[in-house]
C-alpha cells in the first residue's frame, strides 16, 4: 500500500509539473476582452446589492469585470434632490468601490427624461431656467467625479423608436438647446472624460439609430463635444436587429467610439433549455459584432446575475436576461461571451 501510496503521488507531482497540465480555472471576461484588444468587459451594479457577499466576490475581481456603471446612484433624483442641493454619497459608494478594485468607472447619467426629482419632472421652466438647470447639473456632477470616470451618459434616451425627439421637461422648454447645453457643461467640468449618447432601439439600421447619427453629424459641425454612442442593448431571445455590425460602423465612420452599454438578452418565463441555448447564441452575436468593430470599445452586462437584473419588475412574466442565474452560477450564456471574442 505504501508503494503504490507512493506511485500515485509521483504521478500527480509530474502531471503537475508537465507542460501540458493546467489546473482548471474559470475563464475571466474581463482578461479575455482585454487580450482581444477591448478597453474592459464590464456591469452595471447598485448600491443595495453590495451587501450580498457571494455577489461581491464576483464583482470585486478585475478579471472578469474591468469596468462598472452605477446603475441608478448618479441619476438626478439621487443626486440633486432638490435644486442646487446635492448630494453624492451612494455614487461616492460605486466610485470609490472602482477605484479600490482598479476597474474603469462608467458615469450614468447626466441628462434623462426618467427617474427625475419632482421639481424637474413637474416644474414649469422658461428657455432660460431650464438650460441654466441643465447646465449647472451636469457641470457639478461631472466635475464631482473629475479624474474617476472614463466616460459619461451625458444625454440618455432623448428621442422616440420614430427619430422624433422625446416630448419632456427638456424638449418641451427648449427644444434641442439642452442638448449642447449638457455636452458643454460636462466637457468644462472634466475635459478628459468622453462623452456619450446612450439609447435603446438603435442597434440596428432605423429611424431612431438614423436620428442619432444626424444629431452627431449636426454636434460635430457645431463644435458640440461628443466621443461615443452607446448601444444599450436590452435585447429579447431570438430577436436581436439585423445588420447590427453595419450600423455599428455607421457611427465609428462619423468619428465616434462605440460601447455596448447594458447588455442583457431577456426571455419569457419559464427559462427552458432551448431558450438558454438561443439566449447563448445571442449574447455571442453581441460580443462578436464588438469585436469585429474596431471602434467599438467595450461591453456592460446591465448587472450580471438574474438575481439583480431589472427585467421582471419592468416586463411582467419576463426574466432570466443576464449571464449568471440567480444563485451566482454561469448560465450558457456566459459561455457565449466568450466565444463571442474567439
């Protein structure tokens, strides 16, 4: 017994030694990105999920997330509560959670139609009122996070699936003025960060992606500062747009990177095997169009795990969107993710 005790243990120490042995390991999105020459592969997160310990051991490790987006602690509401009253504590959470764990750090949002405090959302505002609100809020916000953020949403969401501009607080009070107004405003306040529209719908070749290449056109001719597009990507199993990686290079022809900003892929409930396997299928579209777009710099899963994903409380009898199920385990479509980059 003690010689073959003996043996096996020789066995085991030269498999270990020899060139063809690799321990097994869970592959890493973020090193993965960065290895086919992505800036990061990164996720939303929120402030009440950072208590989950399991959650955060995932979270926390650079590896597999190079980048993180604060996904409602720096929206109005949470920040300008009341007019020129700020406050920046739960997004001081995110920021300082990125620059402790070394990951890039997504500002979102300085301009939104949604999630606006009260005195926004129901106030009434001349031309002049609501630029100068646009523009002191986005100055303070961007200038507050100076030299911690890569890139900022600073419009999100500003025009209707037809291409016609969004009827709110914004639109209503001044047209498209807000628009340059908040680009300018954010640009003073930290002149290294890049700049971004973000949307839904615009994925694809259509009227509103169509808006938003005229909307850059027209910024660019007016010396308005804007660096990226980002694609959202709340997308539904089996129906992702056509000609995704065409209307990607539409806008990087115009001067602009790209980022996939809030990926998730949702399906109806109940989750089966053959949607999982067309849930994986897409998430590897997604990630093959980036890699094949120069231009198009990262990706955001819009939080990894089912069981923060924002779906179910928003589609009703709709879930299992992300990558990682409820109980922190990877689903196939993080496998899809990578071989998206291969």
């Amino acid at each position: 017994m003690v010689h073959l005790l003996a043996t096996l243990l020789a066995l085991v120490t030269v498999a270990a030694c020899s060139p063809t042995f690799k321990p097994k390991s869970k592959p890493e999105l973020n090193t993965i990105a960065k290895q086919h020459r992505k800036l990061y592969f990164g996720t939303a997160t929120d402030n009440p999920e950072l208590n989950d310990t399991a959650y955060r051991a995932i979270l926390d490790d650079n590896r597999m997330f190079g980048q993180i987006t604060p996904a409602n602690s720096m929206k109005w509401f949470a920040t300008e509560p009341s007019p020129g009253e700020f406050t920046f504590h739960d997004g001081d959470v995110i920021a300082n959670l990125a620059k402790k764990n070394r990951q890039l750090l997504r500002g979102h949002n300085c301009v939104w139609h949604n999630q606006l405090p009260d005195w926004v959302s129901t106030g009434t505002f001349t031309e002049k009122e609501i630029l100068a609100v646009v523009e002191r809020h986005c100055e303070t916000l961007v200038r507050h996070y100076r030299g911690q953020v890569y890139a900022w949403d600073v419009i999100n969401e500003v025009f209707n699936d037809d291409g016609t501009f969004r009827q709110d607080v914004f639109f209503n009070s001044s047209g498209s003025k807000f628009i340059p107004t908040a680009f300018h405003a954010a640009r003073r306040a930290d002149p290294h960060a890049k700049l971004y529209a973000n949307d839904f719908n615009i994925e694809g070749p259509n009227a509103k992606s169509a808006a938003y290449q005229n909307l850059i056109k027209t910024l660019k001719k007016e010396g308005v500062p804007i660096d990226g597009i980002g694609f959202q990507s709340h997308f539904i199993v089996g129906e992702l747009p056509p000609n995704i990686k065409e209307n990607m290079e539409a806008f990087t022809k115009l001067g602009v990177e790209v980022a996939v900003t809030e990926l998730d892929v949702r399906m109806t409930l109940p989750e089966t095997p053959e949607l999982l396997a067309q849930q994986r299928k897409d998430y590897e579209t997604v990630i093959s169009v980036c890699q094949a777009v120069k231009g198009c710099i990262g990706v955001t899963v819009w939080d990894f795990t089912d069981k923060f994903s924002w779906v179910p409380g928003t589609f009703a009898g709709q879930g299992a969107a992300c990558p990682w199920d409820e109980n922190l385990k990877e689903k196939p479509g993080f496998f899809g993710i990578i071989d998206g980059f291969n």
